[in-house]
C-alpha cells in the first residue's frame, strides 16, 4: 500500500489521519467525534504526518508524536471490565439499532452477564408523560459473553455502525473509553462513554393525581 492509498481509503471514516512509521490513527469526523481508530500499516518510508480531509498539513514531528502519544493514551488506563461477545449478537444488535433508527445503545453488566440496551433518545420528551398508546422506540437485549464485573457505557449508534462485524473484544477503561477490537482485524476503535441512560418513562393514568389508599382488611376464618 502507498501512503496516497490509506489517506484515500479512510476519508470518509474521519476528518483527520495520523500516520506514523508504522501505524495510524483516525479522528475528527463530525459525526464520530466520540471515536478513534487505531490501525498499522506496511508502507515503505512511512514518517510522521498529519492529513486533514486528505491534505498533508504542516506540522512538526515532535508536535505529531505527542499527538499520537496523547491519542495512544486514552488506551492506558486501568480497566473497568474486559470481555468478549460474539458475531451473532454483534449483528443483533445491529440490526435493532438499524430498525429502530436509534440513536445510542448502552451496554451494561448485571449479574455477570451483559446487556444492550438500545434507544432512540429523540423519542424521549422529559417534560412530558407518554401515553401507553404510543410506540417507544427502545429494545433490551441479552448478550452471549464471557463472565465480567460490573460497568455501563453508552456510545453513539453511528459510531458503533462503523466497527466491522465479528466477534469483539472490548475493554472498559476507567477514563470513560472502551476500546474495541474486532477478532482478525488490523484496526481497533475507542469510543468515549457518552454517559447517557435511555430515560425511564411514565405513563398517562386517570388515577394519577387522586387520593387512593389501600385498606388490608384481615382474612376471616
């Protein structure tokens, strides 16, 4: 591969590409802000450089390596949980997140097991109750996964929709970014919790609001 080849493949995949002797670094998309791709390479001749929307800038090495360093460092924290789930359950949730047209998705521990919760967060009005009449556009999922401790993190659903399907690892960092990376795969992806929960709704009742109490009257023998 020639250096002309990479910054033309990953155009669409971010605003900015770091290269570096061996490796690259992704960025800056408006709609992936939240995301870093990580990924090595075998050009020949390869040095530090920074594309922006596939212009060279001019920048110095020193400045380019401490961007990398700082972007390397998002990866060097302790984690909160490690684990892995599978092809299958990668394009269940895929496709929830595609027919609900959803906005984020939130995985979560409980009981050592792993659950996605995935929802569309311009359905939700927190001023408001929702009739039951209406359709929320929420789905819970069960995943298939190695044991794990507890953690939650939410990333947007655009971003998840650009790491290839397959079975994953993922690591929940401490500093509030999960590193993912797909099995057989050259490039991992960290994606920054956007500390957001699907809401809790409440629902219209006619009885909502009036004065009801509840007598227990003792059986009669």
């Amino acid at each position: 591969m020639k250096i002309t080849e990479l910054v033309e493949s990953t155009k669409n995949t971010g605003s900015h590409l770091l290269v570096m002797e061996h490796s690259y670094a992704i960025f800056g998309n408006n709609k992936f802000t939240d995301l870093v791709i990580f990924g090595t390479h075998r050009i020949k001749g390869a040095f530090a450089s920074l594309y922006e929307n596939g212009k060279r800038l001019t920048i110095s090495s020193n400045d380019l390596l401490q961007l990398f360093q700082n972007l390397s460092s998002l990866k060097r924290t302790i984690a909160v949980a490690m684990f892995t789930i599978y092809e299958s359950d990668v394009r269940k949730i895929k496709n929830s997140v595609k027919k609900l047209d959803a906005t984020h998705l939130r995985f979560w521990s409980n009981q050592n097991s792993v659950k996605v919760t995935v929802f569309d967060c311009r359905d939700f009005d927190y001023d408001r109750r929702i009739g039951r009449k209406n359709s929320l556009k929420m789905e819970y999922l069960d995943i298939e996964t190695t044991k794990t401790d507890d953690f939650t993190f939410t990333i947007n659903a655009e971003s998840f929709k650009k790491i290839p399907n397959g079975d994953w690892n993922l690591r929940v960092g401490l500093n509030g970014v999960t590193e993912i990376t797909p099995m057989n795969e050259s490039e991992s992806y960290l994606i920054r919790d956007q500390q957001i929960n699907e809401p809790v709704t409440v629902f219209d009742s006619s009885s909502v609001g009036q004065k009801i109490s509840f007598l227990f009257h003792p059986s009669q023998g």
